[in-house]
C-alpha cells in the first residue's frame, strides 16, 4: 500500500501561495510511488474567503492526520500555517522529516 505524505511548507506572502514549489515536491513523491496531500488540496477559492484561520487551520489539521507522514519545505518557518502544522504533527508523534534530509536518504537507495 501507498503512504501518504503531507508536505508542509510556508504559503503566506508567496505568488500562488507557494504552489510551484509544492507542485516541485509533489512531483518527486510521485516518481518514487508515494501519495501526496499539500494545503492546496484542501480549500477552492470560496474557502479562503469564508473560513475563519481557526477552520483553515483545523482542515489542516485533520489532513495532516490522515497520512503517514509529513515532508518539510525548507522555507517551512517563514509561515504561521506552516510552524502550526509541524507542531500539531509532532505533537501527535508523526514522523516529521524535512525535504533536504530525506531527499539525501532517497537518493542513497
């Protein structure tokens, strides 16, 4: 079976929220057989006028427990949705691994 694995990564103050790199990640995973969630699964246009932070950041939240793991983006602190989601995953003892760290073990494989 497939693991899924949710990328964290900062989306405040980005053209597009960021999406090109995620999309970059996203991509990666793919290639080596691995599901993909990124924030941008998990709200249109319509949400992000009407939910309140607290509601965006438990959607999150509840992605983010329905993987296996989660992927941190190098620019991961520069976002407050971002530094909430790394808490809550480790919070609940998920494995928490970031981008650059796990790309070096990938490719020694």
């Amino acid at each position: 079976m497939k693991k899924t694995v949710y990328i964290i990564g900062a989306t405040e103050g980005f053209s597009k929220l960021n999406l090109p790199d995620f999309n970059v990640i996203e991509g990666f995973l793919d290639k080596r057989d691995f599901d993909s969630v990124k924030p941008h699964d998990l709200f249109d246009q319509m949400d992000n006028n009407i939910l309140s932070h607290q509601e965006q950041m438990q959607r999150r939240f509840n992605a983010i427990e329905e993987c296996d793991m989660c992927i941190v983006m190098p620019n991961h602190h520069l976002c407050s949705y971002a530094r909430a989601e790394v808490y809550h995953a480790r919070h609940m003892e998920m494995e928490v691994v970031s981008f650059i760290d796990w790309n070096v073990v990938m490719h020694r494989k």
